[in-house]
C-alpha cells in the first residue's frame, strides 16, 4: 500500500498524518520508540520494563569492565532480576545464541560483541536499532548510524607482569626482546581466534613501525620473541599468570588491571603500558537482540548503561567509556576513580582500526602467523 | 524362529500370510524385527545427527553472495591448512598409538586375570575420571609441571639437566603426544576391559599345557583375538585425539596448527565469522575420517578370521 | 600355576609405577597451586571459597542429572541396534562405523546452529536442560558404541542366542536374561565414559545459555585462578565418587565372568 506525497493529498491526508504523529509520541511503551526522553531515570520506559519481569544477559563476565557491580546496580535501581547466562561466550557463540533461542522467553536481550561480529549481527539482521538518550555523545567511529549497534567501551593493549617471577619488568616493546624474559611472554588465546591476542599482534605492529593498514611488523616481532624462546605459545588465563607460568600477558589494559586488583593480597600485579609506541586500541559493541524477549528492559539496560553512572562504573572496571571524552569535558568522573586509572597520556590518542583495516589484517595474520612464528 | 515368524506375520497387512511361503515369512520377519532393533538408532541419527550437518555441505560450497563456488574447498590446498591436517593426522595416529600400547599393557598388568581385585576398581574408576580429564585443567597441569618454567623442568635444571635446550618442548607435536596420553590411555583402558575378559583363562591353560610359553601363546593365540578390538579401539582413539580442541588450545593457542583449532577459530571464536571456511574445513576433517575408515575395513576384514564362527 | 600368576603379576610393577607416576605428578603440581595462597602461605582458603558456592553445586547436580538421562536414552538406542548387528546384519557395520565416528568431525558449532535451525520443538523440551540430552547422546555416541561393540565381540552372541532360543527364550529374555548380564563391563564402560563425556561438555550448554558444570567451571578459571585448580581436584574427587557409585551399582548384579 503506497501512501505519499502524491497527486492525490490533500488536507486530509495531511491532518491524519499529523494525528498519527502525534498519536505515536503520544503513546509511550511501543516497541518502535526511537529513544527515552529520560535517560535513565524516564519513568514509563522503567515502568514498562519492569512488567516485563527481568533480563537476560549473555557473556558478561563478573570481573570484565565490571559488569558484576553493573549487573547488581541495575538489578538494585530497578528491582528487575537479571539472568546472566554463560559469562565465557565468545561474539560468535552469542550470535548463535541470538539465532538458536529466536522466540524462546531464555534467549538473550543484550550481547556485548566485537566489532566485526556487529557488523555481521546487523548485516544479519540480528539486532534491532535503539538510539539511547545521549546518542549523540557517543563518538561517531564507535556506532552505527543507524542504531543497530553501538561500541560501549574501548581499552588499549598493555602489559600485565606478574612480579614475584618477574624482577624487573619491561618498560617497551624492545625491552621484551631481552634474555631475562625467557619463556615468560604470552598472549591470551590464538590471535586469530582471541580479540585482545589480535589486538596484541596490532600493538607489537605499530610498536615497532607498522601501522593500522599493516600488521606485519607485529608478526615478525612476535616471530624472533618465538626464536628466541621468550614467548610461549600457552593461552594465558588468571591461572597462569597467577601462578608464574605466564609471569607477562600482553592483554586488554582493564583485564590486566582488574587481575591486579584481585590479587592485591597474594601478590603483586603491574600493569604497564608500552612506553614510545602508539597506543592500539579497540571497543566492544551493545546491541539489543531482534528477538530480545524483554526488549523493554534491554532499552532500560542500554539507558542504564550510558548513562553518567553506568560510564562510571565501566571507569571502575578499568575501561574507557564510550563517552570517556564528553565526560571529561563535563567534569564529572570522581577524582578516585580517574586516580586509579593508567596515566591518560596513552589514551588521548588512540584510533580504531576501522572494518577494512581489521580485515586486511585477519587476511595477513591467517596467512603468515602460523609459518612465521614456531615456538 | 517359527514362532517370531508367526507372531509378526500375523500383524503385517499385506499379502496375506498364508500366500507367503515359509522363507518369505521369515524374511518379512527378519526386515521387521531389523527395523524394530535397529530403527530408532538410524531415525535418531538422521535426524540429530546426519540433518543438522547437513549445512556443512551446503554452506562449504555457497558463496558469499550466494550461488555455488569451489573457492572455500579450494581453500584446503593452502599450505598452511595441509600442515594443520598433517599436525593433527599425525597428532591423533601417535597419541593413539601410545594410548594403545601403553593403555593395553596396563590393562593387562591392572586388569588382566591375575591382578588383585582392588586394584582393578581402583584403575577403572581413575579411568573414568581421567579419560574427561582434558582442556584447560589438563593444560595447566601440565604447564605447572614440564613448561618452561614447570616444577619438573626447574628441578632437573638443578641437576644440570635443561629439557628444554635439549630440544624438548611440550608445545610440539611430541609434546602434545605425551599430554594427550593422559586421556587416551584410560579411553583405552575403559574400551579394552570387556576384550580382556574375553580372554578365557582355559585358553592360556591349554596353551601352556600343549607347552606354549606366554610369547606364543600371546603371538598365536591372545593378539589374533584380541586385534579386532585393539583396531576398534585404536579408531576411538584416534577419532578422540582428532576432535581435540580444548587441550591443544589452551597449550599452544593455536601455535601448532591443528584443524580443529582453525575450525574453532572461524566458527566460534572473537576475531572473525566465516561460517563457509569453517565447513569446507569440517568436509575435510569427514574425509579424513572416510580414508580412515576405509582402511580399517579392509585391516578388519583380515584381521576378522578369528571373529567369523 | 600359582607360580606363573605370580611371574605374570610381578612383572607389571615397575611398568605400573611409572605409569602411575606419569598420572601423579601432574595432579601433585595443580593440587600444589591450589594450596597456595601468596607469598609462602599454603591454605585451604581455595576450597573453602569455591565450596560455598551454592550455583557450583547447582550447576553440578544439574550435569550429573543430564549424564544419568543420557546414560538412559543412549543404551536404549543403542544396545538393541549394536546387538542386532552382531547377531543378524553384520554387513550393517560399515554404516554403524562411519556414523560412529561422525559426531568427531562435526564441530559441535554446527550441530548445534543446524538443531536449533531444523527443530524449534516443543517448548516444555526446548526451554528446559532436558533438551540438552538430545545432543549428548550423539556426542557420547562414538564411545558408547565402540564400548558396546568390544563387548558383544568378546562374546559369542550366536551361540549364545541360539542356546537361548533352542531352551525356549523368547526375544525379550534373550536380551534382558542373557545377553545383557553378559554385556556388564562393556555396559558400566558406556555409562563412565558418558557421564565424562556430559560432565565434560562445554560448548552446547554454552550456547543454549544452560548452566552445566563445564560452564561454570569455565567461568571460574577465568577469574580466581586458585579456585580454578581447587575446583579441578575437587572435581576429580566428586567424579570419582560418582564413577565409584556406578561401578558399585553395575558390579552387584552379576560376578564377572559369571557366566562362564
């Protein structure tokens, strides 16, 4: 049925349309809300989502970016009940979750994916568009234009070195091509298949003259760390670096540093970030599932989550915000939280491979990481 | 046999059992009872098992924007993928190797007749536990103990011996074989219990009373026996070792190349989504797989002699 | 004759003892870290935390639960087909082979996207952990099978159905008064080997967002790295308790080599 602007309107039509419109603000809980006047504190959008009855969330580790403190703040705000399922997916496994569980009330409201799989979720028409509140804070790289997903929270590659094994830690990229690090170095998972090992190989790239177009320095730096014995090919975990197997991970900035934190007591964790490189950074993406069975309280969550005080509590998991530039410019993150953060040199100038570069570079890595580097 | 023949003639519609001779009977009995036994075996296969991989064949032939392509089969050629299937045939034919010989022998020596009986349950039951012993704990276990910097390694340093500048390393394929050891030796030992039984201890008897010593009695007798099995039992081995995933991973990230490392990496992993590798890789995993099985039957078929009564 | 059980029994020991170490010492090392608790303190502080978790008990009982249901499903399938073949269609058994060792070269992926695509099924299924039994059963296929098959080929089905037959047993009998009692240790090697393969399953549950203790010990190794290795010993233990709890269970009901 072809209604528009043609021959045929008249006042008519255009009075029904203007009714229509305004029918349609006017009407509060439709599924087809472009966004919530309110923010987080709109009251019919929390309304509406607490007759839902709860959210499913899916991949959200407790010590990732403190998610565990985000979970219980909206859970405590609202008094909606989350069911955080499966903490370890991996972005493919909760894509297929997204399709496996179409139309059951179990399946997952909201995913935090990686940037490529965004891509493949809205290209599959897996997620449904939402614009939060304060949309137009969140840096243009870092979303899609047309609200299907949007990057939440973004670090950069560091150091995690575990000190009693290690009795002076580097400092840089050379530095960990020296003979004291034997054995010692290690990246959490195969890059081709870990996002922050991809993300380490990138680093070591522009650490030592590459740059977002090329990867191919950070494999031949890993290449010689592999000949000369001082990277092992073991996937690190909390265990491992823990207990002096892996005494250096080159990880996320955030996981590094909530790992420190943990272990406060038993041992002593610094995070460093490479001196005299660029930094590499990259950011994770929300999006809300097109068969979100509560998609009401998923728009609540998204509301939650960028809002001043969801920001915050990812600051508190050691992740830069989406925001992190507008909220400085306000001045409104808490003096302890920004003290507990790495020095914010390193950050100011951080640039995100956008999808062509990221794919020339799973081109290159596929290609030539296993030839090249033989531990 | 008459009297099944009667019962389910009875019940069948078409033609009418007296214009069924006797042998028609009994062979509309025999595809009866088959369908009754075998039946729902087939039908769960096909329908959980056969269907769903199904996808595997037309999504490793689709492109991208649709229609057919060779170029994600072609893609096997590649140099790196042939070494990831060689790591991981050579990989499974060795860690099943070891399984079965180290596995046989100490199901002989733990559960053989001779053995007392405490020590019997206790093996199979650690058996149990061990053979799902793999991944991430198993990983561990063995890094804490022969990494580089593992407890075994830094103690034999003291004593001037360096495994690891000797050429040792647990993150090669010999490395490997030794940690997959740890579950397929009790796979082995589970599989071979009820052969072993099978082994009457009045055949030994005989044997040594016609003046057999135990080597021919295992070379005539025991081994040609127990072949069929011990093949049996080297194809779960090997078919074990070759869908490891998680083990290999969590030691060596995917350094060593391994198919279903790579497969993983392309179906279910946080860097990239290509649902067409991944199948072309599985197809290539199946063939391997048909080339094994293949041998086996014609290996089988020798070896069956003893089996045929 | 005692003479030459002795000679065959000693010989075994030192062969025993190092594969005994082999299996020890890697179970030394972890136990080890997950004793440690910083510095050079070593404590049980691990245990302790890990055993108060009630979702590590809930997420075990509910793995257990699904093994015994697959354990259930998968010998029903499975016995009668295995058996029929030995007995009656051994020209059955390349089909048998190849379809056994299928669930190895499907990457649980893909069975899974392919499942989930093909049977939206009913919902009283679907929604539950239930539903995970399905799949386990193909995952522990190729085990149970080999199991079954060495066990029916130790024994001499024919004679022994013949025997059955001529004394005047009836199908049923045949299978549940003779052949089974006879299957016992290939039987008990099925169920450990299934309740391994369910325990031990991550991928599925993942998922299809079900709490199975592969999951939730995935997710502690992730982050208490002491409580990783604790929660590793004390699953051994816990599993071996259960594996003990089958073999007692299958081992009262006839002695082995009973029939002979």
């Amino acid at each position: 049925m072809r209604s528009g602007w043609g021959p045929g309107t008249g006042r008519r039509d255009v009075l029904k349309l203007g009714l229509g419109a305004g029918a349609l603000a006017a009407m509060p809980a439709l599924s087809h809300r472009a966004w919530a006047a309110g923010g987080a504190d709109d009251a019919t959008l929390i309304a509406a989502a607490k007759a839902e009855g709860g959210l499913n969330t899916i991949a959200l580790p407790p010590d990732w970016a403190n998610y565990g403190e985000i979970i219980k703040t909206y859970q405590d705000k609202y008094g909606i009940p989350i069911s955080n399922a499966s903490p370890d997916a991996s972005s493919a496994q909760e894509l297929q979750a997204i399709r496996s569980l179409k139309g059951q009330r179990r399946g997952p409201d909201v995913v935090d994916v990686g940037p490529s799989f965004a891509l493949i979720g809205a290209g599959e028409g897996l997620f449904q568009p939402y614009k939060v509140s304060v949309w137009d804070t969140i840096p243009d790289d870092m979303k899609d234009a047309g609200g299907l997903w949007y990057g939440d929270y973004f670090g950069i590659v560091s150091l995690g070195v575990n000190t009693s094994a290690v009795k002076n830690p580097p400092k840089s990229w050379a530095d960990l091509k020296k003979p004291d690090y034997k054995g010692m170095i290690a990246l959490n998972g195969s890059p081709l298949g870990a996002a922050a090992a991809f993300a380490g190989v990138f680093a070591a790239s522009l650490g030592n003259g590459g740059s977002l177009d090329d990867i191919g320095p950070g494999i031949q730096f890993f290449a010689e760390l592999a000949k000369s014995g001082n990277f092992t090919p073991v996937a690190a975990t909390a265990a491992s670096i823990t207990s002096g197997q892996t005494p250096i991970v080159i990880n996320w900035d955030y996981l590094n540093l909530a790992q420190a934190q943990k272990t406060k007591g038993m041992l002593k964790i610094d995070v460093v970030i490479p001196e005299g490189a660029p930094p590499f950074g990259n950011y994770y993406c929300q999006a809300i599932s097109k068969y979100a069975p509560h998609p009401e309280a998923a728009k609540l969550w998204q509301e939650f989550f960028y809002s001043d005080q969801g920001q915050i509590l990812l600051l508190k998991g050691f992740a830069h915000p989406a925001r992190f530039a507008d909220m400085v410019s306000r001045n409104v993150i808490p003096a302890d939280v920004m003290a507990a953060l790495p020095p914010a040199e390193p950050y100011k100038n951080v640039k995100f491979p956008d999808s062509e570069q990221t794919k020339k570079a799973q081109k290159t890595l596929a290609e030539q990481w296993s030839k090249l580097v033989k531990s | 046999m008459v009297e099944t023949g009667q019962v389910l003639t009875a019940a069948t519609a078409r033609p009418a059992p007296w214009q069924l001779s006797a042998a028609g009977r009994r062979a509309r009995a025999a595809t009866v009872a088959t369908a009754l036994f075998v039946g729902p075996f087939l039908l769960y296969v096909t329908a959980f098992l056969v269907l769903p991989a199904l996808r595997l064949l037309t999504q490793a032939f689709s492109g991208a924007k649709g229609g057919v392509t060779l170029q994600y089969v072609a893609e096997l050629a590649e140099p790196q993928v042939l070494h990831a299937f060689a790591n991981s045939i050579l990989l499974s034919a060795f860690s099943a190797l070891v399984g079965l010989i180290v596995g046989g022998l100490t199901a002989y020596f733990a559960m053989g007749p001779n053995a007392p009986r405490g020590l019997r349950s206790f093996v199979t039951t650690f058996s149990a536990v061990a053979a799902n012993f793999a991944g991430v704990p198993l990983a561990f276990a063995f890094i804490a103990t022969l990494g580089s910097l593992g407890m075994i390694t830094v103690w034999l340093k003291q004593w001037g011996i360096d495994i690891y500048a000797a050429g040792f390393s647990l993150y090669s394929l010999s490395g490997m074989v030794l940690v997959y050891a740890y579950f397929q030796i009790p796979l082995m030992l589970i599989v071979i219990a009820p052969a072993l039984e099978g082994l009457r201890r009045e055949w030994r008897e005989a044997a040594e009373n016609l003046g057999a010593s135990a080597g021919d009695y295992w070379r005539h007798v025991g081994l040609p026996i127990l072949l069929p099995s011990l093949l049996s039992a080297y194809i779960l081995l090997f078919g074990n070792a070759f869908s490891a995933y998680a083990t290999p991973y969590a030691l060596t990230s995917g350094s060593l190349a391994l198919v279903p490392i790579e497969i993983s990496n392309v179906l279910s992993g946080n860097v990239m989504l290509a649902p067409q590798t991944g199948a072309a890789l599985s197809i290539g995993m199946i063939v391997v797989m048909v080339v094994v099985m293949a041998l086996y039957a014609v290996i089988a078929r020798r070896v069956n002699r003893w089996g045929r009564r | 004759m005692s003479a030459g059980r002795r000679r065959a029994w000693g010989g075994g020991i030192p062969f025993l003892i190092v594969v005994g170490l082999y299996f020890a010492v890697p179970l030394i090392a972890t136990g080890l870290f997950s004793l440690w608790e910083g510095g050079s303190r070593y404590g049980p502080a691990a245990y302790i935390a890990v055993v108060q978790q009630a979702p590590l008990w809930a997420s075990l009982f509910l793995s257990f639960r699904l093994a015994l249901e697959t354990i259930l499903v998968g010998l029903v399938i499975l016995v009668p087909a295995v058996f029929w073949m030995h007995l009656r269609t051994p020209r059955l058994k390349p089909v048998f082979d190849f379809i056994s060792v299928l669930p190895f070269v499907v990457p649980p992926v893909v069975l899974v996207a392919g499942m989930t695509a093909l049977y939206t099924g009913p919902d009283w299924l679907v929604s539950t952990p239930n539903y995970l039994v399905i799949p386990y059963v193909i995952l522990a296929l190729p085990y149970t099978y080999r199991a079954l098959d060495v066990g029916l080929r130790a024994l001499d089905v024919r004679t022994l159905t013949e025997a059955a037959q001529n004394l005047g047993a009836g199908w049923g009998m045949l299978v549940f008064r003779v052949v089974i009692p006879n299957l016992t240790t290939a039987l008990i090697g099925a169920a450990l080997l299934t309740i391994a393969i369910v325990m031990g399953e991550f991928t599925f549950a993942n998922i299809l967002l079900f709490n199975t203790f592969a999951v939730y010990i995935n997710y502690i190794g992730g982050t208490a790295a002491t409580q990783a290795a604790a929660l590793t010993l004390l699953s051994f233990v816990i599993t071996w308790l259960a594996m003990t709890g089958v073999l007692l269970t299958g081992r009262g009901q006839v002695q082995i080599g009973g029939a002979r």
